[in-house]
C-alpha cells in the first residue's frame, strides 16, 4: 500500500538553514496556476510572483503599470498551484514607496487575499522603516538591491548597478540595513560578481542573484525567458533551458493546417 507522504513546506528557516550549510537556493517566478503546478512538482524551493508580470504577461514596457490588484490576481493562482515552494510576491510600484502605513496595508493585502508567504519590495535605507512596519505585523519581507526595475526612469538604463566604488559602498550599506531591518533574503541584481560575493559572505541571510554572479546563496530567472517563450530577450545572464516559443509557433502552424485540410477532427476524435 503506498503512503501518501505530506510534502514539508518551505519556510524562512529553512531557507536560513539551506545558506549556513550552503546549499543553493532555486527560485523561479510564476504568475498562473498552470506554471506554478509544474515549478512545484519540479521542487523549485521558492517561486516569485513577480511584477515582472507587467512585462511577460501583460505587454507593458516596464513594471510600474501593475495593480496591487493585479498581483493580487496573479498570486492567487500561483499559492494553489504551489505545495512546496515559498511564495513571495512582489509589492508593485505605488503601494509602499514614501509611506510606511501604505505599505503595510499593501502587504497585509496580499497576504490576506492571496495566501501568500512573504513580500518582496526593492530599496535600501530609504525603504527600512516600511520593511520594519511589515514585519511587525508578522509578514515576511525580501529585499531587492542593485537593479532596482521599478527605479528605471531614475537609472535610465537597464545597464550593471554598482560598478563604481561610491555606489557599491552604498549597496553593501543597504544591504546590511535591510539585514537589520529584519529581511530574510535579499534579490542581488545585475551588479558586479566580486561585489555580490562580499555582500552574501557579510550577511547573515541568504542572497538570491539574477546576473549577479554564482556567489550568492541562490539564484532567480523570469521563467518565461528561461523556458524561451519570450522572443529575442537573451541578457548575458540567462540561461535558456528550453525554445518553446518555436515549439508552440510549430504546433500552432500544425494546428492551422490540419484544420484547413480538414484533418483536424478524424473519425477518433468526434463523437
């Protein structure tokens, strides 16, 4: 007789635990219940409702147009399709900057409606005071530093963050502030590799990189380009695993054929 074993949920402390005996951490995002059923199944350890959602689902340019409501959406499908895997959702641009009580109803919200693990907000020094708030109230927070997306119109560029020295002393200073302020990971992204391994091997927990290096505790991909069904996006710093964007184009065109010849449905699949 088989045992249907309860499969043990991720957690913070555990994630913890993975740094300090140095085991990596895999994260993907996800945004559909479909996509985060496979993830799961594939023993992903963390998935991220990203708000990239704003650009790999809903077309937009960059990520400041997505809703709370929208991520809300988004995160929903997401915690059904996952058992394994933590879940944390990106806090959109609007919902927590400049004003700490904003952001804790933002987060209370998520978590309330969504079923979510924890939140994600980007920012060093200038975001601690609405991390400490949130955690407060018992709610997990990710930090997110170097390129800091919802901040695209103040860079002006999707380019390497903190190249300069003045500008790496003030990420290693955010990072040890949000350590502080009581995150429990922090998403190093698009910074210098030397840079990423100092900040992970400074603090106490864990890091997650995207085009940061193979240093940090972990790493995180936007799962539509690491699957290939986004075309023509291929930074330095991703790995594509698979091209479905040609394998669905394929099936569809086969699909379009069969169907104007007449082939699609056959004898079998009528009834």
């Amino acid at each position: 007789m088989s045992v249907n074993k309860e499969v043990k949920r991720i957690t913070t402390h555990i994630l913890q635990e993975m740094k300090h005996r140095g085991e990596k951490i895999a994260m993907l995002t996800a945004y559909d219940y479909s996509m985060a059923t496979i993830l799961d199944d594939a023993g992903l350890d963390v998935l991220l409702v990203g708000d990239s959602a704003s650009n790999v689902m809903a077309g937009h340019e960059t990520t400041l147009p997505i809703t709370l409501d929208q991520m809300i959406y988004h995160a929903q499908g997401v915690v059904r399709g996952a058992r394994r895997a933590f879940v944390v959702v990106d806090l959109p641009f609007g919902s927590y900057q400049g004003n700490s009580k904003e952001a804790l109803n933002s987060a209370i919200r998520i978590m309330k409606e969504s079923g979510a693990h924890g939140v994600k907000l980007e920012g060093g020094t200038e975001v601690a005071e609405s991390i400490s708030r949130i955690i407060t109230a018992g709610i997990p927070v990710m930090g997110h530093l170097g390129l800091t997306p919802q901040s695209i119109y103040k860079f002006g560029t999707y380019t390497v963050r903190a190249k300069g020295e003045e500008e790496a002393e003030k990420l290693k200073t955010d990072a040890l502030a949000l350590q502080e302020a009581g995150c429990f990971g922090i998403v190093l992204e698009k910074i210098p590799a030397r840079l990423a391994k100092e900040v992970s091997e400074s603090l106490n927990i864990p890091t997650i990189g995207i085009g940061a290096g193979p240093d940090c505790d972990g790493q995180v991909l936007v799962v539509n380009d690491m699957i290939g069904l986004t075309k023509g996006f291929r930074p330095r710093f991703l790995r594509q695993y698979v091209n479905l964007y040609d394998g669905i184009l394929g099936a569809a065109q086969s699909y379009i054929k069969d169907v104007k010849a007449k082939d699609f449905p056959n004898e079998k699949e009528q009834y």
